[in-house]
C-alpha cells in the first residue's frame, strides 16, 4: 500500500501468532499509527490498523456519524481480530486510548493487554463540554498542523479541520469510558507527557486508582506534544512500548 492510502486501514503481517490492534485519534486517520504499526511489526507482531467509520481525509465524512458509529465499527473488527491470533493487544492513541478502555470494560473476551498513548479521559479544553454552545458560535473548527520531525507530516492525514457538533461525541467516549474504570482489568502501559496541550492527567490518576489490573504501568515523558507516535521522542516510546509486551509473554 502507497503511503497516501494508509488512512484507509492496513494490516503489516508479522512472525508471531500475536497481534496489536490499533486505533487511532479524535479526526485522526489509520495513517497516524503507521510508525508504532512498523515497528511493532519489525519485532514480530502482526499490526491491525483499522479504519474507523467516517474518519476520512474529509471533515464532511465524519459529520454524518457519531460515537456509537465510530466504537461500533471498532469492535466488530477487534472481535474478528480476536478470534484469528493466539494473543491480542490493543493499542489506542487519545481518543483511540479511551476506545481501548472501553473494549476492556464492556467486552467478555478481554485484551491479553492494553497500550494507552495519551488516552483521551479528561479533555484540557473546557469549551469541547459545551458543545450545544459551541456548534452554534463555531460551527467549524480549523487548525494548523504542527510540523514534525524527520517527515513524520506524512502520516498526518487527515483534514485540518472538523464540525464542532463532533465533539459531543468524543465526549461521550471520553465520559463512557471513565464511568467503567473500576472494570478495567487487562495488564496495561499508559503514557502521559507532561507538556500535552489536548488532555489532562486527571483521567489517568484515576485509571491508576480504580482499576484492579494487577499490572499498571505508567511512562512519563517530559517535553512531547499529544501525538507522541510521530514527535522527537517516539523512539523512547516504541522502545517502552515493546518492552512492556514483553513482560507478557509468561
């Protein structure tokens, strides 16, 4: 597959009868996660980067869908995916980290572990809780994409902007996913940089308070924006990422 369709989904083959599904971002696309995709693969993991229902490169794509839509068309390929490999984890990034959640709290047959990059718990925006507001004043929200090191731009895919009324939904998930953390029960690595302008930490201290995994981890990191996949310090978390899967081999 050419780079410019990675947004539409892709599956990397690997060695192992294990695999990690991954899900991306709030807007975001399947591109976003080639990176920890390639890498995981390189070590022998088959990588399952799925394409979430109307996230496109087109704002107009997802205006027409809703939370429901988007974890729906998650889980029919996460069960699939479960069924097909000896072990499965799951990895999400921010919003793609509280679909995680969520997979381990509702559904019976749970990930053999969850990889949490800057899961989307508690939103440091204020404005994105007064939707019904803020869909009327600003109908569109547009924004610049920040320009990342060593051409990781073109895994940024999808479009710089999106209608407001989308935010009710990633707050739903947000809000969906924290009222089951009592339930979480998988190993889990969860990240948390401590510069990251979309999230606060508040949602993760309670996932490391009230979840009853006997095996929580925590990685910090000092000076990365949210998407820590694609920044300078991506390597520290890929590195992080693999040893913690290692951990569960037993």
């Amino acid at each position: 597959m050419e780079t410019k369709d990675l947004w539409k989904g892709f599956t990397l083959e690997g060695s192992k009868d294990e695999a990690v599904f991954l899900i991306h971002g709030f807007t975001g696309t399947c591109a976003e996660l080639y990176p920890p995709a390639e890498f995981l693969n390189k070590a022998g993991y088959t990588a399952i980067v799925f394409f979430m229902v109307g996230n496109t490169t087109k704002a107009d794509d997802l205006k027409g869908t809703t939370d429901k839509d988007w974890i729906n068309s998650i889980l029919i390929a996460c069960r699939k995916a479960r069924t097909q490999y000896k072990k499965l984890y799951v990895l999400g990034l921010s919003m793609g980290g509280a679909i995680a959640l969520i997979i381990d709290e509702e559904e019976k047959v749970k990930p053999d572990g969850l990889i949490l990059y800057e899961p989307c718990l508690t939103i440091k925006n204020k404005a994105a809780y007064f939707n019904k507001i803020l869909k009327v004043l600003v109908p569109m929200i547009s924004f610049k994409l920040t320009p990342l090191p060593d051409n990781m731009d073109i895994y940024l895919q999808n479009p710089n902007s999106y209608y407001s009324s989308a935010l009710e939904s990633l707050v739903k998930i947000s809000r969906r996913a924290l009222k089951k953390l009592n339930k979480v029960s998988a190993p889990f690595l969860c990240f948390d940089s401590l510069t990251d302008e979309m999230i606060t930490f508040k949602g993760i201290k309670n996932l490391l308070k009230v979840s009853p995994s006997q095996n929580k981890n925590l990685h910090i990191i000092n000076d990365s924006e949210h998407m820590i996949q694609v920044q300078s310090h991506r390597q520290e978390v890929f590195d992080t990422t693999l040893g913690f899967l290692n951990t569960l081999k037993n």
